[in-house]
C-alpha cells in the first residue's frame, strides 16, 4: 500500500477503482479499510480544499 497526494492540477485521466468522497476520519478510514483488504485497487479521496 503506498500514499500518493496529487492536487486535482496533478491529477490526469486516470482511472480509478474506488472514489471516496470526503478526506475527513471517515472518508480516510473508509479508504484505509478498502486498502488493507483490497491493496491491488487504486483509491482516489476527493476533498473540498
């Protein structure tokens, strides 16, 4: 599992198996939880700021 912050600037077309909607506990428990279960799915979180 690795970490990776890209600014929507940054970020391309890329595809996404999971989207969280929320960087908040439990937007970021939800996306830890999928990636300790599922680490072969790339997770985006998508936050207001």
């Amino acid at each position: 599992m690795t970490l990776e912050a890209d600014t929507m600037a940054d970020v391309d077309d890329d595809d996404y198996d999971v989207i969280v909607i929320g960087g908040g506990l439990t937007g970021l428990v939800a996306a830890y939880q999928i990636l300790k279960k599922h680490a072969n799915l790339s997770v985006m979180i998508l936050e207001a700021e």
